[in-house]
C-alpha cells in the first residue's frame, strides 16, 4: 500500500509503462522471494529528479522475502521503499551515488542487519527517511523499526548526515552504530505541524540504544547536542520560530541519555585507500536489548554483526 491516491508511478519509467504503477491496499501480499542477490554498477538519470535505485520496492507486502541483498555502486540510492510492509534482512549497500536507504509513502516494514559502507568521493545520507508525498499528510506514515544496523559515512569533513527525518516520517532505530559521519541525525519541524517532529512528539519516532564515533566531533567527543538536531522549516514568525526551536530540540535531545544511546568507539576501521574497512565491531560496546517478535532475530548486540561471529559478508 502507498499513500493517497493509494498507486503511483514508480520513480524512473514513463508513465506511459502501465506496469509501473504501484500501490493497492493487500498489506500482506506476497511478491514472492529475493535472497542472496547481488546487484551492481545499476542506476541512471532519466530525468531531473527522475532516477533508478538499486533496489526499488514500491507498494511490495509484508508475505514478500528479502534477506542477503547487496546493492554495489550505484548510481542513485542503494535500497528504496516506497510504501508497503515489506521487511528487508541482512542489507548491504556499498559506493553508491547518492542515500542508502531510503523510505517514502509509508513504510511501515521491519530492517534488521542493515550496512553503508560509503564512498570516499561519492554519497549522501545513511538514511533519508520521508513520509507521505502527496500530500505530505497522507496516511499511512512510514513507521518502520529497524535494528541492528552499522552505517559507515565518508568522515566528518565530507559533511553528509547518518539520518533524515521529514515529511511526516516516523520510524525507529535501535542497537545500531553510526560511525565517520559529518552530522548525525536530523528531525524536520514545520509550522504546519505536518511534519516528523509531529511523529516525535506521538511517539512514532524514536533512536534506542545506538552507538556513535567519529560523527560530528572527531572521536568520541560528540555530545547529545552535536548529534540529535531540530531541522526548523520555514515559519511565518521568528520569535515563534525560535521559541519552537528550543523547546522541540530540548525535547529530541532529552532523548539522547533517556532512550541509552552513547558515544563509544566500536573499533570499526574505514580507510579505501589502504584498503581497509573493518566492519565488525573489534571493542566492547555496552550491551542492548533484544528486539522481540517473530521476525527479528532476539540479538543484544549492536550493529549489524556478532563480535563474536562472523562476517555475513564475507563472500
């Protein structure tokens, strides 16, 4: 399911390809099965603003499977829902042009073991995560959970964001670390209210027990006010504007220490010219808590891999 009108066009085929459309109202559909499938140097503009995703799953249901998938350099962004209930495990995107994962439409799916590995020269958000398109206030809001994801940035000077959140979109990560990014995460607030602050403040918008190093301040010097930001829209009134900026970022920020994230440095290693990307975590880091329900693997660790097992990506 996509939000209102309820189908759509995907992004990147004319909308003359009736097999473009997308959408319905079956949340649990099932379109079938996609694992161990590695998808690479994909992507292309075939349009102002009109580009091809590595991988696109717009309006799939939750009966559909997607474990083990790899998205290699492409030219967009790595993996995009848009809309639907689909649930994607065990996610890999490396040296792509543009966001990781991005969400749209109202994503209401799970992610578990989600991986960046950014380029050195290439790439955007870990996360850019939007709600509803048109209107921006059409239901369903995205309010996916992810967990256990380890998202690796291009340093702090390259400036680029670990996560996005706006439009309306909500969503939750847990155990999960952000590591060499140049700002951390962000929460649009519009005057309107229609926005992912409103999804904060209704408990649709959370961070629980992450892990950041090396993001906004170099090492761990990052502090609760470096890492969670309040991204105001344009307001009518600038003392009402500030007003709200203070009082949503106090908010967000209060969250921080509440929800246990921490600065901790997981001893990850990201160096492309040496050839190194060290991705599963060599230090200690404070423990988490287990995910529950039936589909996520119950896992207290942080990132997406076991320190004490082996790298899924190996191979």
């Amino acid at each position: 399911m996509t939000s209102t009108p309820g189908t759509t066009q995907i992004e990147g085929i004319p909308t003359s390809e009736t097999r473009g459309v997308y959408g319905g109202t079956d949340d649990a559909d099932n379109s079938g099965v996609l694992k161990y499938v590695s998808i690479r140097h994909g992507g292309t503009d075939v349009g102002a603003g009109n580009e091809i995703n590595g991988l696109t799953l717009a309006g799939v249901g939750s009966g559909t499977v997607i474990e083990h998938i790899e998205v290699i350099a492409n030219k967009d962004d790595g993996v995009e829902f848009f809309g639907g209930t689909v649930s994607a495990k065990w996610v890999l995107t490396a040296f792509c042009g543009d966001d990781n994962y991005d969400y749209d439409e109202g994503w209401r799916g799970n992610g578990q073991f989600w991986v960046v590995v950014a380029a050195d020269d290439a790439g955007d958000r870990g996360g850019e995560h939007d709600g509803g398109t048109d209107p921006e206030t059409a239901s369903p809001f995205a309010t996916p959970s992810i967990w256990n994801a380890t998202y690796i940035g291009r340093g702090i000077t390259a400036g680029k964001r670990a996560l996005t959140f706006r439009d309306n979109a909500g969503g939750s990560y847990s155990n999960s670390v952000f590591f060499n990014w140049g700002k951390g995460v962000d929460v649009e607030n519009l005057e309107s209210g229609d926005d992912s602050y409103a999804r904060f403040v209704a408990g649709d918008l959370s961070l629980n027990g992450n892990v950041f190093y090396n993001t906004v301040v170099s090492g761990n010097g990052a502090t609760e006010a470096d890492l969670f930001k309040i991204s105001m829209g344009s307001w009518s009134n600038a003392t009402d504007s500030m007003t709200e900026l203070a009082t949503s970022t106090a908010a967000l920020q209060a969250t921080f220490a509440a929800g246990n994230n921490s600065v901790e440095d997981p001893g990850l290693a990201w160096d492309l010219n040496a050839g190194s990307i060290q991705l599963v975590p060599q230090n200690s880091l404070s423990e988490g808590t287990a995910p529950g329900g039936t589909w996520f693997e119950n896992v207290t660790y942080k990132g997406a891999f076991d320190p004490n097992g082996t790298n899924w990506v190996k191979g």
